[in-house]
C-alpha cells in the first residue's frame, strides 16, 4: 500500500525547474499559476489619537474608505484597513490599530504609495478664497 503514496509535491503541476516538461499550461500556452505578489512597501507611523472612537482616524489629508476591521491576537484592540478614496483605483492602503502599551497612541501603517497628487484641503481653499 505504502508503494501507491505519492507525495503532493510530486503530483503538483507546477513543478520546480527539474520537472517543467510535467508543467501543465493552458491551450494559450501561459501558465495557471497564480502570479507572484509583488512586496508591498510599508511605512509605520505612530501618532496620537484623536479620541477614544474607534472610527476615529487621524487626517492626513487623502480621503479613505474603511473596508474592513479584524480583532488582533493580544490585544484588546481592533485594527482598522482603509484603503484611499481620492481617486478610483489607487492602491494605497492604511491599517489603524492602537498601541497595545499606549492606548493614546495610534499605529498607522501604510502599504503602497499614491498614484495621484495630494488632494487640496478644502478648509485651506475656502481661507484663502476668503481673505
């Protein structure tokens, strides 16, 4: 019975270098595998919070929508994923989360960059409008 095991790795149609004439492709002749991702740059930035809400997010000048909230293993705390609403298709990504320690300190992180300008605040247009 042991001789008819075969290990999942063996079976697998997307095998290593050795074993790429077993690879299996579609009639297009590309690959069913699913692509690489590619590493995601992120920035950490710790500020205050702005109260005690959780919804409560510190402004930092883009519009962001709140896709989703996961409760963190060790911390009493939810974290927040946001991703940028300024622009259709941007992929700039934010998690908000409090400090486990500091429940007064916000952990920002921010995945990708903008592929837009910085928006203009309104409250500084409507200032200068005035003046």
């Amino acid at each position: 019975m042991s001789s008819q095991l075969i290990s999942m790795s063996e079976t697998s149609a997307c095998a290593p270098a050795s074993r790429k004439a077993a690879h299996k492709a579609d009639d297009d002749g590309k690959c069913h595998c699913p692509k690489k991702k590619k590493p995601r740059e992120k920035r950490v930035v710790r500020m205050p919070a702005v109260s005690d809400k959780v919804a409560d997010i510190p402004s930092d000048s883009y519009s962001w929508r709140k896709y989703g909230q996961k409760p963190i293993k060790g911390s009493p705390h939810p974290r927040g994923y946001y991703r940028c609403s300024s622009i259709k298709d941007c992929p700039a990504r934010k998690h908000v989360e409090r400090c486990r320690g500091d429940a007064g300190m916000l952990i920002v992180t921010y995945e990708n960059d903008h592929n837009h300008a910085q928006p203009l605040d309104l409250a500084t247009l409507t200032a200068n409008s005035e003046a």
